[in-house]
C-alpha cells in the first residue's frame, strides 16, 4: 500500500473508529484524542439536542462512513488482506447492523450510537445514511466476505427498510421516510418535489430488496417508480451541488445497473454513470492539484471547537424539533475540496465499463501525502481517501490499467 495512504487508514481506525461500537465517528479537537472523547451525553441524545439529526455533533454520518469503509473492503484487499479483511468487514457490519436496531420504528436506520451505552441515538436520519447501508448491504450480500447468517441478517434489514418505504412514502406523508418516532424530518423526502440527484434513491431501495429475496411485490414497486425517476434524474447536473451528492446517485444508479436485467434501460444509467464518472474524476485531479499547495498547509491543519463550547446558531423549529447548529467556519476553505478528492475519487472507479486513469490515482496518493494526519481534525480524508484509494485499485485490476 502507498505510505501516505497507509497513515491516512492507520489514521482512521486509531482516532476516529471506536472499537465498542464499531462506528466511525467524525471529529477530533486535538492531536491526540479520539474521536468519541467529546460527544453528546445521552441526555443530549435523548432531549435531541443540539437538533434531531446529531448534526455538528460526531454523530451525524457513521452510518455513511461505516457504508463507505464496507464498500471499499468488498472492493480491494488494499486495506487489509486475508483474515483481517473479512474480520475488520464483519466488525463494519456489526456497527453499522447496530444503526438498524430500532424497536419504535421497524426499518428506521439511526445515522450513529452512543459508545456510552451502545444504542442511543438521534430521531432523524436521512436519505444519505439509508443509501449509503442499502448499498453497503446489497454489495456484501453477494460478495465472498459474508456468510450465510450476514446475509440473513441483510434480508431482513433490507426488507424492513423496504417496507418503511411503502408504508410511509406516501402522499399524506409528503412522500417522506419519517423520522423514529413517526414525524416528518427535513432531509427525508423520498419522491415529488426532490433534487434531480435523489430521484433514484426510492426504487433503489425496493429493487434491493428484491434482488435479496425474490420477493414479487419489491420488484413491482420498483418497476412502478423506475422509468420516471430515470427522467427525472437525466437533467442532473453535478456542477450545481456538493460532490457527495453525485456519488451518493452514483451509488443508486450502480445499484440498480446491477440487479435490473432491462438492457435498454441499463444502457441509458451507463451513459448517465459515465458522465457523473468524468465528473468526478476531473473534480478529484483538480482539487488535488490545487489543494495540495503549501498555502493550503494552515486550513489542512485547522482545529475544530467541540459543538458543546461554541455558539450554536438557531435555525427555528420544524415538526417539533429545534435545529441548532454551528455554521461551516469560514476559515477553512479545505473541508469540502479535500473530501471530494476522495468522493470524486470514488464515483469515477465505481463506473462499470469505465477504466481510470493512473492520474486519478496520483490525486488520491497526493492529496493524502499533503497532510499531517496527527493535526487533521475530521473523519473524512482519512476514511475516504484509502477507501478511494482501494477502489481505483480495484478499477484498474478490471480494466487490466
């Protein structure tokens, strides 16, 4: 493995991976605490405190960043090789199966738990989390590592967020997922008045149920929904948003080449792939480029204020909750470019039929070996660039690069 990118993994599982609920958390506020040293009490937790998303907090995207570390070890023994691929793979899973645990809600996906007590957690998720496990899932499920009680455990995980779907992706409900305890949230919404980059999310969800169990009904719904979100998806342009935005279609689009057996249909999500593949590709060479400058060294190594010692900015209240959160400190102007390095990264090598180039790999290598991982104070370039990394190795063993 690249030593940069051997620091950056050996980063992630040190400072940011808990061993007692095998989730990735996000943030640190010094050179040597971990990630789980500053989160919320479970008082905290459970009067959904700062807002009912954790947001802010650490405990907002551990379902997304266990889904994005899973995919990467079905993708490449880059990470680790033999036994201790599949070993950290189960341990992946068991964290992120622990998000799944929900007794108020049958097939609501928490996005973290607590470490104080393994199973407290926040009332709201959101598309991106459910993407990121359904995906995760789908691929584990027919790939080597699992075994037959995983894949059970799967069917049954998968089926129930399946029929959450049904039962809640309705009209009355603004077409939302909803959040545990049965209201609707702000970052749900399913079908209807959505970005062109979500459109796929909804039959993604049903035809990976299906895929898993056979099951007639899943692949009705999916068929019902398919053709009309593919239209409205086609319009997407990946300029207009954050880049994890196009790699989270990406993954819907991947999911749904996969197990559709429509040729025609497929052909149309190739192109729309391909194109999101050139996007992203471009995206992580350029911001590697530019991002591993040495004027950029101060924002790299930028220090974050734990969310319980700074003032939070009040963003009202929706559907009983009250939304309090810090605003992105202007002073860093490396968080998103740097995480899409990796994203970008990642959304080119998933593409079927699309080989990368040795430049993208470059990126990824560069841009981990511009920072100090010691002083780096988030999860994502540390998780998303060997995850990248894994992937592009993966891409070019396909395509004989």
């Amino acid at each position: 493995m690249d030593s940069a990118i051997h620091t950056a993994w050996a980063t992630a599982i040190a400072r940011f991976f808990c061993p007692d609920t095998e989730l990735f958390y996000e943030f640190v506020y010094d050179d040597m605490g971990k990630a789980w040293d500053n989160l919320p009490t479970l008082a905290d937790i459970h009067s959904a405190h700062p807002n009912p998303c954790g947001w802010g907090t650490g405990m907002e995207d551990s379902v997304m960043n266990g889904g994005t570390a899973l995919d990467a070890l079905i993708s490449s023994d880059e990470l680790y090789a033999g036994g201790e691929r599949k070993k950290f793979a189960d341990s992946v899973f068991r964290g992120l199966l622990r998000c799944t645990a929900s007794k108020q809600s049958k097939g609501f996906v928490a996005r973290s738990v607590s470490p104080y007590d393994g199973k407290s957690h926040y009332p709201e998720s959101s598309r991106d989390q459910y993407t990121h496990l359904v995906y995760a899932f789908l691929r584990f499920y027919f790939s080597p590592l699992s075994d037959s009680e995983q894949r059970t455990r799967i069917r049954s995980v998968l089926t129930d967020i399946a029929e959450k779907c049904r039962r809640e992706v309705t009209a009355e409900n603004d077409f939302n997922m909803l959040r545990e305890d049965g209201t609707v949230g702000k970052v749900n919404k399913m079908w209807g008045d959505i970005g062109t980059h979500e459109w796929m999310r909804l039959p993604m969800f049903y035809l990976a149920a299906f895929a898993v169990t056979g099951e007639p009904d899943y692949e009705k719904l999916y068929m019902q929904y398919r053709d009309a979100a593919l239209q409205n998806s086609l319009s997407h342009s990946p300029e207009q948003s954050r880049c994890y935005c196009s790699l989270q279609m990406q993954y819907s689009l991947r999911a749904i080449y996969d197990y559709d057996t429509d040729q025609a249909f497929r052909a149309d999500l190739l192109a729309l792939m391909k194109r999101l593949a050139d996007y992203g590709e471009k995206k992580a060479i350029e911001n590697s480029a530019e991002f591993c400058k040495p004027f950029y060294q101060p924002d790299l190594s930028c220090r974050y204020r734990p969310w319980n010692r700074i003032k939070l900015h009040d963003y009202g209240v929706f559907e009983g909750y009250r939304y309090l959160n810090s605003r992105e400190p202007v002073e860093n102007r490396t968080f998103y470019p740097v995480r899409e390095v990796g994203e970008g990264a990642m959304l080119a090598a998933m593409c079927p039929e699309r080989p990368i180039s040795q430049a993208l790999v470059r990126a990824v290598s560069n841009m981990a070996g511009a920072i100090d991982f010691q002083k780096y104070s988030c999860v994502y370039a540390p998780l998303y660039l060997p995850c990248a990394y894994a992937q592009c190795k993966e891409n070019l063993q396909k395509y004989n690069r």
